[in-house]
C-alpha cells in the first residue's frame, strides 16, 4: 500500500497525464493529492483502475488538520 502522490511518482506520472487516465478532472486530483478532499467510492474506483491496482492498494488519507483553521489564526472563542 502506498498514498497516490508516490504512486504517481512512481510511474513518472503527471497530474494531467493521470487526471485524464482516471476520468477525473486536474483540480479535484490536485485537492486529492493535496489532502483537501477525500476521493469518494467512484473515484477510488476510477483512480486505482488507472493505475491498474485495486483500491486496497491505495492509502487514501485525508491530511487537512481537522481543526477549524480559523481557531489556528484568531484563538478559541473560548480561552480568550
């Protein structure tokens, strides 16, 4: 198992060249790639078909901070 980003690497893929493998379109690989969004069942599907894997073999990892970035620059209401 191993996340999409080495896997692309791997394969000397581009985001493009993947994106139009994978029927999906360059943004929203982009966002899976950069944790910002998390690939649903469908797009698993598609994204592992594309690289001739099954989706076991796939980490799909969301990486976004789960904490309200907005706590992070202004302070919990809270503790304030």
């Amino acid at each position: 198992m191993r996340p999409l980003d080495q896997l692309l690497s791997d394969r000397k893929l581009t985001i493009e060249d993947f994106a139009e493998q994978a029927k999906l379109p360059v943004q929203r690989v982009l966002a899976i790639l950069e944790g910002r969004w998390t690939p649903s069942p469908k797009e698993r599907t598609r994204i592992a078909g594309a690289l001739d894997l099954s989706i076991d073999e796939v980490i799909w990892g969301h990486t976004m901070d789960p904490r309200n970035i907005r706590y992070r620059q202004f302070g919990h209401p809270d503790k304030n």
